[in-house]
C-alpha cells in the first residue's frame, strides 16, 4: 500500500481514496459523484488525446480530467 | 395539484414524463435561468371515474441538491419556493448506488416523495433482484418499480402517488443515526426556533457550510459557527462537508444496499464494456469519431452518395451522383415550395389581387419563408443523428475523446458537438449548446458558432470565388473554410481573455451503459424541435422577409417602385452606410453600393447575397421570375451572376477576400440571430453577441484588405514594421500564463480530509 495521487494512477490499477486535496465546488462535485474517503476506484483508462481519464466507481463509469484526479489522494492496492 | 420528477441523468425522467404528459408538455422557461424547465399535464382518473389534471413539472437531471451547477440550483430553488404537492424521485435501479444519494437529500425536505425504480427489466437481465419493499420500510416511503415505457406502470404510480400526497410529510434525515447525531440534533434545533420551513434540510445545509445558506440569515449562520466551534475545541476544524457525504454513502452501502440487492449472477455491463474498447480505445477512438461523424453529415449533405460517382461504380446523368437522405428530402421540399409559390401566385392573379399585394405574398412572405423551411427535412435528420448519439450514451464518450483538444480554449468536450453543426446550419448548432452545463461556457460556444462555414454562406462562395479566381477556385474556398475555423480558435482565446474572463469548465462526466435508442423519446425530441423550429419560422422569419420585401420595393416617398431599383429604400439606405465598408476595399467605386445590398439582404438568409447581386448587376439569364423550377434556377443562377461579376470586373482578387471574409464572419442570417436571442434569453447579450460578429468580421476585413494593400505598394521598412505589429498582436492573444504550484495533499490543509 502506497499513497499515490489517481491522476497518476495506471490504466488497470485501483485503490481507495484517501482524502480529497481541493476546495470549493470541484470538491463538491468529487463528494456528490461518490468519491469520498473508503471509496474503491479502477483507473479504467485514458482517452485518445491523453486526457481525460475513465475510472469506476459504485459500479459506474465516470470521466474526469487529469488535473481533477490530482485533487484526489489514493492508497494504492498492490498488484497481486 | 403539482407533481415535480427529480433525479440524476440519464435515470429514465424524461422518459417517464414523456409516457406521463404525452403531448401535452410545453416547454416553459425558468426566469432569468438558461435551463429549460418542462411542465405537462397528466389527467388523472379518479375511481369515481371524475378526472383530475395534475400538473408534472421535469426538473433537470442532477446528482445532488448542492448549489454548483445552473440545474441544481434551479431543481432546489423549485421544490423550496414552489413547493410541489409531490415529488417523484425517478431512481435507475442499476444504480442504486449513486442514484440513492440524492434520495436521501430530497428526504430531508418536507415533502412527500414517492421514489419510482426505473429499469428494473434490465437489473433483472443483469442478474440481480431488488426487493423494493423492504427498501420501501427503510426509506419511510413509497417505492413504485416502473418501467417508464409501459403506461400500466405509470398508471400504477400515479395512483400511489395521489393516494400519499393527502398524508403530509415532515423532513426526515438519516444523520440522526451516526456519529454526528449530536451536532445534527443542536443545529435542528437551532433552526427551529427560526422558524424556517424544510428545517432538517437547512440544518444540515447549514452543517455543511453550504454557500447559498450561509448567505440567507447572519445570525443563525454565526450561531452554527459557535456550536461547531464547541466539538472542535482544540483540535483542527472538522470537514462537514465531506463527513456528511461520507455518511451519506456509507448509509446507503451499508443500511441500504445488502437488505434490497441481491445478485444472482454477475453479468453487470460487459457488453457496454465491450462497446467502450472500441469506441474509446486510445488509438480507435478518434479514427472511429470521425468515420462516424462523416457518416452522419454525408447522409445529410452529401449529393454523390457512398460515392457511387466518384468511384465510377455507376454511371449518373448530369453533375451529381446519388441523392444522399437530406439531399433527395431537400429536394421534395423545394418542389413543395415552387408548388405552392406559383399556385398561389396564379391564384392571387385570378383573383384579381394588387400587384404590391401579389409581390408581398409571394415574393416578400412565401419565398422568405420557404427558402427556410426547405431546410426543414436536413434539420430534422441532423437532430435525429444527434437524438441517437445522445440517447446510445456515445455522445458522452465524444466529449471524453474530444475535451482535451477543447481545453486551452476554456471550453470542455461537450461544446464540440454545436461547434461541428455549425457547418451545416447555425440554427440547430445554437440550439444545440443548450447541453453545455455552465452558462459562461454556452455563451461563448454560441458565439462561436457562425465562424463555421454554414450551407447557405457555401452559394456565396461558389458564386463570388470563380468570379476572381478562375483557375484555383476549388483551393480559395478551401481556404475559406480554415479561416473561418482559425478565427473561431483566435476569437476563443480573445474571449477568454476578455469577457469570459476566469472561464473554467469541469469536466466531471458520467459515462452511462450503452443502450438502444428508444423510438419513442427520439420521435419525441424530433417532434419538439419541429414545433420550434415552425414557430421560428412562422414568425420571425416571417415578419422580417415582408420588411425587407417592403425596402426592396418601396422608395421614401412610398410608392411602389421595381425591386433594387436606384430610389428604393434599401439602396437609400445602402448608401447611407456605405461608409462604414468602404475601408474594407469593396465598397469603391459609384456602383458598390450594390454589394453592401447585397450583405444586407444576406442577413436575412445568405442565400439571399447572390440572389441579389443577380439582379443588381443584371445576371445575363438570370431568371427575375423567381417561379421558375428551382433546382435549374440555383445551378443556372451560380453560373451567370458568377459571369455578371466577372463581366462587370466587381471584385479585383483582393477585395473578393476581404468582401468573403466579411461574409463568412459577420452577423449570420436572421433565423440563427433569432435562435442566439432565445437561447441567451437576455436582449443584452443579444446585441453584444450581434456587436462581436459585426466586429470581428470588420476588423478582420480590415486587416485582410489593409495588408494587402501594404504588401503591394509599401515599401519594406514599413512591410516590417507591419509584420512585426501582427506578431506582436498574436504573441498577445496566444501567450500563456505561468502555470501555479500544484497542491500535492498534505496533512497541512485544513479542509484535508
């Protein structure tokens, strides 16, 4: 287990949140969309210009931009 | 009695108020708010067989009742301040997850709430069950399963929900069994004693910090402060925000979810998820998009369908090839339209009608009109391409490919869409931007969106171009379309810098499962666009083609006089403002003022530029008698004003460019100003956005023509100086800022959680 930003997450890799590092409505967003602390998420993937990213979360798919994972902190699940 | 559905995207709502409201929904607007707010009417049946119209309001789609979103903003403001007998909570059972965390929150308001479970068919497919009883016992409410699409279901709903509204319903909150119970029950308390309605609701508003209530009443603010202040004591401030959000999850993962799911077999999504590792595979996904998004204007504008033609698979009389769906509609209206233009010509005639009353009808109002409806069947086809898009889910993962390409611009992904209508008509790419989320955004994409070369400006192109450059007229009008690609991008970033000045979009966007696209909301969608664009149409366009058609034909002294002709209003009015082009380059010359008709005339449709400058400069066989057949009219009609100009010598190189570009980018016709109005609903905005296009095609004239002329005659001290000025000038527009620091996450923020 290490920590880890989800913008700097692989494609195929998981963990669950840790803590949210923005303020205001962005952070809002992240809460109300169920990314709070405990949450698992997969980095699904990246899109074909390199941004936005794809991940899953509460059995859904949700698209946001790479600055937007840097704002949330993750402890990394190791690969097995 | 008043019903208002709420619930996320994509759950089902508009579905459900379709099958609710049938055709009896109008679209009303909210004042002084872009997003559109829908209200019908369903005819309840009461047993004693009297019936009720119960009035269904369709609140936009949103994940929370927080205050960041226009569609938040709205749906909490209707529930508090127009207070619904009922509200409906539409939840997509194959999401229960996400879907339930806005229940929670419309729970704490004092309303009934009858919770609707959408597409049970498919959770069932998918292999799970959903004892929606027992989920009925834990929320304290109602639970109807529907299936929006079967009336039994929606008869069954609304029979539930006439029964409960009668029981009034107190705000009810599932914090007051967790670990903030204590804090929860004092600020309640607190906010009773005001005296405020919903008091559960703006008690834990009021926990989370919420903006727009810290903002209604100071002192009970300062109060909650002051209690909060006591449990933090020592320690570093507490996260309500993000601990109420918390709670909320974990009540519905942990309460909710393993009494009421049980799966069966896991099947989940995989055939959405196989859909995706195409459609948004990292090298596929955009070679994929564009295949698709050529697929969907060849159908609609293509004349040499699939390309028989130019392949030589089959052999065609004449210019074109195939008619391609909207090309071959196109053509049925506008044999409709010579149909009724020369009936009612001849009828009027017959009738023995006033000349002026004649040329009003048919010539004024009839030709203005249906030059504009002929476009109705190419309309119709690009919104249900864009229904399918939308309704399939792929219109999502389009913004998801596109929105990095869209950022530097302040823009996100879903602008794209509007953008690329545009090259076929403004008028439905306007409409369009009503799906951008923040307001900022759907200004500036609407702004934008004439700099696309539409299909009409394309006549005056074909027209004007081979005048001047004979040989390489194919290239020039390539050309054309870069520019006017290039100053959308300039004008992006002049706007960013400006008036949407701080213009940021997120992008956070849900990806939803692919689904079929239901005949049913698509026939809808289409039949709702074409009431609009028939009432655009039936009025505006209307009343503003006898106007001109007045102008045309009438000098100051108001007898009636042969159209353009040297003492008509218009030209009148022509020369009065032939100033104001003549640094453009066009408008030299004692008979140029024809052209600044002409441009006139354009703003009401740009057809309208050529056929004007075919009468004003007396086309050889150009056919005055507008009756004619038109398909021979419009090939006949390019040729021979293209040859009068030529003749004529109206344009040397230079002013062709400047007199095109101007064209390409000044106000677009009538109909798209009209669209622009009703979509920015402010006659403020109206007229900056009207000013901006006016602006940006003069001084981009300007500079086009003014260069010119600098290159040609100036000697090369000076040539340099130009070019260092232009340099310096785009330097300015394209310069970037210094990125910031980036916050990494420390334990030394405070709002950290």
């Amino acid at each position: 287990m290490e920590n880890k930003l989800l913008g700097e997450f692989k494609p195929g890799e998981k963990g669950t949140v840790e803590k949210l590092t923005v303020l205001g409505p962005l952070r809002r967003r992240l809460l109300d969309m169920g990314i709070t602390p405990g949450t698992e998420i997969i980095f699904n993937k990246v899109a074909p210009l390199g941004d936005p990213v794809e991940i899953r979360l509460r059995g859904y798919k949700l698209a946001i931009r790479k600055t937007e994972a840097e704002a949330v902190l993750m402890k990394k699940e190791d690969k097995s | 009695m008043r019903f208002a559905i709420a619930g996320n995207p994509n759950s089902g709502k508009t579905t459900l108020f379709n099958s609710l409201t049938g055709s009896n929904a109008h679209v009303g607007n909210w004042p002084g708010v872009t997003v559109d707010k829908k209200e019908g009417v369903y005819r309840f049946r009461h047993s004693n067989n009297t019936v009720e119209k119960i009035s269904v309001i369709d609140l936009p789609g949103i994940y929370s009742l927080s205050p960041y979103t226009p569609e938040e903003v709205i749906a909490r403001q209707f529930i508090m301040d127009e207070k619904p007998d009922l509200i409906i909570n539409i939840v997509d059972s194959t999401n229960l997850e996400r879907n339930l965390y806005l229940t929670t929150q419309l729970l704490e308001m004092d309303v009934p709430v009858v919770v609707a479970l959408n597409m049970m068919d498919v959770i069932k497919r998918e292999g799970s069950i959903i004892d929606y009883e027992v989920l009925s016992q834990i929320l304290g409410i109602p639970v109807v399963p529907v299936s929006a699409l079967k009336s039994g279901n929606v008869k069954l709903l609304m029979n539930r929900c006439v029964e409960y509204v009668k029981t009034p319903r107190k705000g009810s909150s599932f914090l007051s069994s967790t670990a903030l119970a204590e804090q929860y029950e004092k600020v309640l308390k607190l906010v009773d004693e005001h005296n405020i309605k919903h008091p559960v609701f703006h008690a834990i508003k009021l926990l989370e910090n919420d903006s727009i209530e810290l903002m209604h009443d100071a002192t009970l603010s300062a109060g909650i402060q002051n209690l909060k202040l006591e449990y933090e004591k020592n320690e570093k401030p507490f996260d309500y925000e993000a601990e109420i959000a918390d709670l909320r999850y974990k009540f519905i993962t942990n309460n909710i979810k393993p009494q009421v799911v049980k799966v069966l077999k896991n099947t989940g999504a995989a055939s959405s998820e196989k859909i995706d590792r195409i459609l948004t595979h990292r090298l596929w996904g955009l070679p994929v998009f564009l295949v698709l998004m050529f697929a969907i204007f060849h159908i609609i504008f293509s004349k040499d369908f699939l390309f028989f033609k130019s392949f030589g698979i089959m052999e065609f009389d004449g210019p074109d090839g195939l008619s391609s769906l909207g090309i071959l509609l196109k053509g049925y209206m506008e044999y409709f339209q010579n149909f009724v233009m020369t009936h009612t010509d001849l009828f009027l005639k017959n009738a023995g009608a006033y000349d002026w009353a004649r040329g009003a009808i048919v010539d004024g109002l009839l030709k203005g009109v249906c030059s504009v409806l002929t476009f109705l069947p190419q309309i119709l086809l690009l919104f249900l391409s864009l229904s399918i898009l939308e309704d399939s889910g792929y219109m999502s993962r389009i913004a998801f490919i596109l929105d990095r390409a869209l950022r530097r611009f302040g823009l996100s992904g879903k602008a794209f869409i509007p953008m690329l209508m545009g090259f076929g008509c403004s008028v439905p790419a306007m409409m369009g931007t009503r799906t951008l989320e923040s307001v900022k955004e759907k200004r500036m994409t609407l702004m934008l969106i004439p700099f696309f070369s539409c299909g009409a400006k394309m006549v005056i192109w074909a027209t004007v171009v081979p005048a001047v450059f004979k040989n390489n007229a194919d290239f020039v009008i390539f050309c054309i379309y870069i520019t006017g690609i290039a100053v959308a991008i300039i004008g992006a970033i002049a706007l960013k810098k400006t008036v949407f000045k701080g213009i940021k979009s997120n992008f956070v966007l849900e990806l939803p499962v692919y689904r079929y696209p239901r005949l049913k909301s698509i026939s809808f969608q289409l039949w709702e666009k074409l009431k609009g664009f028939l009432t655009t149409v039936t009025t505006v366009i209307a009343a503003s083609t006898l106007i001109i058609w007045f102008l045309q034909n009438f000098d100051t002294s108001l007898n009636m006089v042969s159209e353009n002709s040297d003492s008509c209003i218009l030209k009148i009015f022509g020369d009065a403002i032939k100033w104001v082009f003549v640094p453009l380059g066009f408008a030299h010359g004692p008979d140029n003022w024809k052209l600044i008709v002409a441009i006139l005339t354009g703003l009401l449709a740009k057809e309208a530029v050529v056929s004007t400058m075919g009468v004003l400069y007396k086309a050889k066989g150009y056919a005055t008698d507008t009756h004619d057949s038109d398909a021979n009219a419009i090939s006949g009609k390019e040729e021979s004003v293209t040859t009068a100009l030529a003749a004529n010598a109206v344009f040397t190189p230079l002013t062709a460019i400047s007199f095109v570009v101007f064209n390409l980018l000044v106000i677009p016709c009538f109909a798209a100003v009209a669209t622009a109005r009703s979509e920015l609903k402010s006659a403020k905005w109206t007229f900056f956005v009207i000013f901006f296009w006016f602006a940006t095609a003069w001084i981009i004239s300007f500079i086009v023509y003014q260069t010119g002329v600098l290159l040609k005659e100036v000697n090369l001290i000076n040539r340099i100086i130009g070019v260092f000025i232009i340099v310096i000038i785009l330097f300015s527009i394209f310069r970037r800022k210094k990125k910031k620091n980036k916050c990494i996450g420390c334990d030394k923020c405070p709002k950290g959680i």
